[in-house]
C-alpha cells in the first residue's frame, strides 16, 4: 500500500510495518541475564490502511511486538490490536476514521475517532491491557490476540489514561479518565484482583488533554496544562485541541483519602510524561519532562522536552521550579518499586534527533548526586524508552538491567539492548538481534512470568 512518504510520521521509521509474525531462539550477541524471565512488551502506532487526510503519529492502529525471554533465550512476535474500529476497516477496505491533524467531513461508524489501542500495555490482574487514553483497554491474550475491550466487569463507563499507576504497597491500580466534557477528569482506583473500587469525579476547570499524572503515598497529581479541547472545531474540519497559553497551567494534589483537592497555579506549558513524585517535609516533590508549549497539528512548534523538578509546598501553597538539565529528554522511567516514594535514579530517551520523537542516547539522572551518565550505540542508532527490570528478591535501586529496543539505521533492522543498570556506560549485557525494524512506538513494560 502506498503511504504519503512526506510525511515524516509515515516514512523512515516511522512508517508502519503491517506484518505480523514470530521468530523463534533469537540471534544474541553476549549472553542474558538468566534471572530475566517474562517478556518486554511494546506497543505503537502502525495504520493499516493509508490515512484519510493529514496524518498525526497518534493515530496509528496499535501494534503490539513482544519479546520474550527464557532460560537464557529469546523469541519475538508482533501483532495488531483488533479494535473494533480497525475491524471495521478491514471489513471496507480502506481507513473510515480521521486524525487529530485534520477532521473528515464525514465521520467513521464509531465516530470522528476510532480507538487504536496504540499508547501503552501493561500486566495487570493477570491480564494484558493495550492502553488508549480516550477510551476503554483492550484486553489480550498469552498469544497476543485480541480478546476484546476491558471494562472491570462493566463498572468503568468512560475512557482510561494510557498511563496508570500501580501502588507498590497494595497493587493498586491508580488511574484517571479525561474527557473534552463535564467532568473532565474522573479518578479511579482498582484493587489487585481486577475490581474497579473507587471512581471520583475532579473539576478541573477546563477540558484539556491531560496524558499522565503522578501518585505519592498519600496523594494523587494533575497537571491541568492548556492544550484545550474545542469540539466546535471538529464540525469544520479543524483540529479540535488548541494551545491557549491565556489559561497558565493549574496543579491539583488530591488527597487520595479525604478525595479533596489543593490547587496550585503556575505558567503555562505542557508535560506528556512525568518520572516520578514523592513527598518530603511539607512538600510533594514531582519530576517530569517540560514542554514551553504543545501544537498537535503539526504545522506550529512545540516545546522542547526537558527535565524538571517541581516542589508543591502544601502549606505554603507555593510552587518552586527547578530545571534539572537542558538536554532534550523524554519517555523517563524509574524502578517502578519506588513509585509514589524518594528515588535516586531515573531513566531517560534524550538528545532529540530531527523530525519528530526520535532520540539518540539514553541517560542515566543521579539526582542525589545532580550528575548524568549517556549511553549509545553509535551513529544512526535509535533508543526506545528504557525499561527498568529488577533482579528477584529484595535488590537495590541499582541492582537489575535496563532494557530497551534499538533500531540501527544502517541495518534498517531493531534489537534489544541489556544494559547492567549498575555499569551503565559499559558494554551491553546482551544485544539481542530481530530480523526486521520496529517502528518507532510509545510505551512498554516487562511482565515477570508467573
């Protein structure tokens, strides 16, 4: 099929690959950690069909690629999530939905949107769930086929943010839903055998695209930054969110007990995705990758991302902002054990190539020591986001591997690199080789194998 090659969200690798298929005893260069044992899950955007007008790299039909290991050993397979609206498609033959670049005049049998189940997978209840943030999951199987979308037994009525948070004390599942109407924004809370126990609708004054948030032991963070969603666009064609900086942005720190809100004022820019938060003193101290402003349409410039310390001061009410680093950083992680609580250490995609979301290092933040380690693999080499997987049992914060895939331009193929966590900058662990690309996606996680 032909795709618009101008676009740099539908060429290089960026492009979709619409293959599916397994590839069985990997080619490895060193040797993996036999403690590994699970799968490393990706999931991004690959239209199946060549989009109807102008294509923005949120919209792509979500492809999962699953690596996993074993005893030293290593397998792949990749599959589309089979959304009903994909479904749909399949069935025309053609794309039937439109974009957050630019509106069809006549909408698909869903809606303007079709739910691509592209953002972010995760291992929950025993479940897999493929994550939109402007619907409902999407449950799957061991063998990656779709089971359909996941509702927690009919109690979730509306969307879920492809970012939730699971409470490392409990196994909570924390999360919230937005939407472009009243209310705006709903928190929820699951427990850890899959039951939806607590939803709570939050004003947020304003019908915003509202990606991640954070939690700490005792609170849950919302950052109400001015992308704004105004559905009268959607009738004309145009893009329905817009940048209105005139709004600053507003911070809500709710008490996860008590469900009351404290909010914080402050100027306006945009944060996709946020490292971590934890409390200290009387204040909720939160990092996060800051962005000056945000254009979706692809025609205006967007902030560049950079990593930021923001502390709440809860008594005072007061926000103080720290830059961390002026280098170009994005998708962070940190060891997940320390969600909600003090971390040393955070992982970064950094130093930005041209064109979109593309990144050439990863970095290593010490935030006790305010210092910075890189790691690359060379010229014409791509970073995904990094994945922190801790060794069994009772390991520091330092003790496990770092994970993430790589594509090499030269090849135009992909591999997983295993990075000691402890040594950084040193030679991978092991470097495990695909036959093929994967394109460019968003998010993944490792799934322990139970």
């Amino acid at each position: 099929m032909m795709y618009d090659s101008s676009n740099p969200f539908l060429s290089g690798n960026y492009a979709p690959w619409r293959e599916e298929g397994d590839e069985f005893d990997l080619l490895v260069e060193g040797e993996i950690p036999r403690e590994l044992d699970g799968a490393l899950y990706r999931i991004g955007p690959n239209p199946h069909y060549p989009p109807r007008g102008r294509y923005h790299w949120f919209d792509g039909d979500g492809m999962i690629h699953a690596i996993t290991i074993r005893d030293g050993k290593a397998a792949y397979r990749n599959r589309y999530v089979k959304t009903a609206g994909l479904a749909a498609e399949m069935r025309a033959g053609k794309a039937l939905f439109g974009g957050l670049a630019e509106m069809p005049k006549e909408v698909g049998p869903e809606g303007p949107f079709k739910n691509a189940a592209n953002t972010n997978i995760i291992g929950y209840a025993n479940r897999l769930l493929a994550l939109w943030e402007g619907g409902l999951p999407h449950e799957l199987n061991a063998a990656l086929e779709t089971i359909g979308p996941y509702n927690f037994c009919d109690r979730l009525n509306g969307p879920m943010t492809a970012h939730p948070k699971f409470d490392p004390k409990t196994r909570e599942l924390l999360f919230f839903g937005y939407q472009p109407f009243p209310p705006y924004v709903t928190w929820h809370r699951a427990d850890a055998k899959g039951n939806l126990v607590e939803s709570h609708p939050i004003d947020s004054g304003l019908p915003v695209m509202m990606h991640d948030f954070v939690c700490t032991d005792n609170y849950a963070v919302f950052f109400v930054c001015p992308s704004v969603f105004r559905l009268e666009n959607v009738a004309q064609g145009k893009p329905p969110l817009q940048w209105e900086p005139q709004h600053g942005t507003r911070i809500g720190v709710m008490n996860r007990k008590s469900l009351e809100v404290k909010w914080f004022s402050t100027d306006a820019f945009y944060v996709f995705h946020f490292l971590n938060a934890y409390e200290e003193g009387n204040s909720v101290i939160v990092d996060f990758c800051r962005m000056a402003t945000l254009d979706m349409t692809g025609e205006g410039p967007s902030g560049t991302p950079q990593p930021y310390r923001f502390a709440l001061d809860m008594k005072e009410g007061s926000v103080k902002q720290t830059q961390i680093d002026d280098e170009p950083s994005e998708f962070p992680r940190i060891d997940d054990r320390l969600a909600g609580f003090k971390h040393r250490y955070g992982y970064f995609a950094a130093s930005r190539a041209s064109g979109g979301f593309g990144f050439t290092s990863l970095t290593k933040r010490d935030y006790q020591k305010n210092s910075a380690e890189s790691f690359s693999l060379g010229p014409n080499t791509n970073p995904s986001e990094p994945v922190f997987v801790a060794r069994a049992g009772k390991s520091g914060e330092l003790d496990g591997w770092v994970l993430s895939v790589w594509y090499d331009g030269a090849s135009n193929r992909s591999e997983l690199v295993i990075q000691d966590a402890g040594d950084f900058t040193a030679k991978p662990v092991a470097r495990v080789k695909i036959s093929h690309r994967v394109p460019f996606g968003f998010h993944g996680n490792w799934v322990a194998r139970t």
